[in-house]
C-alpha cells in the first residue's frame, strides 16, 4: 500500500524501503519478529524486562562467552607470570653475578695488558736506538776524556819542569817533580780502544738505522 502523497511530503521512505529496514531487523534480531507491538513496548518501558530480554540475546551471549574466555584466559597468564617470577628474580641476580666477574676478567685483563706494555716498552725500536745513542755518546766522551787528561798532565808536567824553580829541583833531586800519570804508549793504548769502541757503536747505530728489523727479538746487551 502506498502512502499518500500528502503524507509523502514529510520524506517518509517508501514502502519497499520500509520492508527491507524490517527483513534486515529480522534477520539480525531474530526474536523481535515474534514480538507484538505491546511487548516490545514493554520491553522498552522496564528495565528490569529490558536488561533480561538483551542478556538473552545471541549476541549478547556470545559477547560474554568471548569476554569470559578471555578474562580467564589472562587469569591464566597472570598466574603463570607470578609463578616464574622467583626464576625471573634468580636469572636477574644470575645476570648481575655474571656482569660483574665479566668486569673483573675485563679489568684484569687490561691490568695484565698494561704489564705486558710496560715489559716490552724497553725493548721498542725507538728505546733501544735511544740507548744505543746513548752509549754512542759515553763512548765519544771517554775518548775525549782519555785524550784532555792525557793532555792536561803532560801540559802540567811541562809547566813543572819548565819553570825556573822545576829546573832548580831537577838539577837537584828528580822526585820533587811528579811524573805524568800515563805515557804515550798507554796513552795511544788506552785512546785507540776508546775509539774503537765509539765507532763500534756508531755503525751499530747506523746499520740499526738504515734497517730497523735488526732490532726485531734483540735486547739491549746485544746491541751494545
């Protein structure tokens, strides 16, 4: 039946679409297609009527079995969360304990890092050319030493002798004048092996120099 065109004015739809509004109704909400109009009244007058007419629901039902499941079901898992908690506490003071022999092996480890440094340290290419400098210098320098001595006591045995009061005691008693404290063959004995060794030394500088792999695995002595 069609609504006059009266009543069309105030956009109501139209009977097709009032018959697929209801088919739909019924077809998610079963249970209302049973229902007169003076109980679905009802229904929405009380409560109490209400609240037991949707609880009976099927959607309403499974909505609470799905929520049910799956507030025991995080009962569940809470409750096993609160059993492992002791191993949860015993891993974490296993972890702690662990941390800490890791920074003691590592501390020592560094400890016994620096110890090593400090014993080959001598034995660097740039320690053991700085010695063999060194001694390279000592020698030139007890060379230098034998040679101004030998210089100075015979300048002084000179002096002595040639002075008017050395000649006196010359012609007189010999001994009042004191005799250098090394001839010129100890002189050249002694300077000659002073001078070896300098220029020993030196081309084991330079030979050092010109390839520092020779100081590889060397100590000091056999550079020296």
């Amino acid at each position: 039946m069609s609504l006059p065109e009266a009543m069309n004015n105030y956009g109501l739809p139209d009977e097709t679409t009032v018959r697929a509004k209801q088919d739909a109704l019924r077809k998610d909400f079963p249970t209302f297609a049973n229902k007169s109009a003076e109980d679905l009244q009802d229904i929405l007058t009380y409560e109490d009527l209400f609240l037991s007419y949707f609880n009976g629901l099927d959607q309403v039902q499974m909505t609470k079995t799905v929520q049910l499941e799956l507030e025991q079901g995080n009962e569940a898992l809470s409750r096993r969360i609160l059993n492992q908690e002791p191993d949860l506490a015993q891993l974490r003071q296993t972890i702690v304990d662990q941390q800490a022999v890791l920074d003691s092996l590592t501390t020592n480890f560094y400890e016994r890092i620096k110890t090593q440094l400090d014993v080959v340290k001598p034995f660097a290419p740039s320690q053991l050319l700085g010695e063999l400098q060194r001694e390279v210098d000592r020698a030139d320098r007890e060379s230098d030493a034998v040679a101004q001595t030998f210089l100075y006591e015979r300048s002084q045995h000179h002096a002595a002798t040639s002075s008017p009061a050395g000649g006196e005691e010359a012609t007189g008693t010999s001994s009042s004048v004191a005799a250098p404290g090394m001839d010129h063959d100890q002189f050249i004995r002694q300077f000659k092996n002073a001078r070896k060794q300098y220029h020993l030394l030196t081309a084991k500088l330079e030979r050092t120099r010109a390839d520092p792999a020779t100081l590889d695995g060397l100590p000091t002595h056999t550079l020296l």
